[in-house]
C-alpha cells in the first residue's frame, strides 16, 4: 500500500501519519480501487503527502484534494467520502 511505504520516511508525527493514512483509505474506497498495487495509489498517497507538507490536516479535504481530477478519467465515479464518526 503505497502511502504506508512512503510515511515510514515522511517526518509526520504519528497522530498525523494516522490521519494521512485515514484520507488514503477514504480516496482508494471513493475511487473503488481494489486493487492497492494499482499505480493510481501511488498518485493519490503522493498527493495526500504533498497537501500535508502545506500544513493540511483534515483527512476529508485530504481526500477531497487526491481525488481532484482523477474522477475525470476513465475511473467509476467516486463514492462519498467516509463521514468522522
């Protein structure tokens, strides 16, 4: 799973490793990519690494922000994101 590999060497504090990874999994659910060796994974967790060197905490907006654009090509249209309970 691609975002796992690539924060062992990010420099997030685990709270936001937690985070990082809870927007991963709510974007691949969203996008319905069973397949995690997919190379859209990759895309996605890079994405979600690069929205949080700015500072972005939100697991939601996270999503919202490696989703952009992908939802556009010839993936299924994108599942709600899953609600904080």
């Amino acid at each position: 799973m691609a975002i796992y590999r690539m924060l062992r060497t990010a420099s997030f504090s685990p709270e936001v490793n937690e985070q990082l990874a809870a927007a991963y999994e709510d974007a691949v659910r969203a996008l319905r990519l069973a397949n995690r060796a997919d190379p859209v994974t990759t895309i996605i967790a890079r994405r979600i690494i690069d929205a949080a060197k700015t500072g972005e905490r939100d697991p939601a907006r996270l999503c919202a922000l490696a989703i952009k654009d992908l939802s556009a090509s010839k993936l299924p249209p994108p599942l709600p994101a899953r609600r904080p309970e």
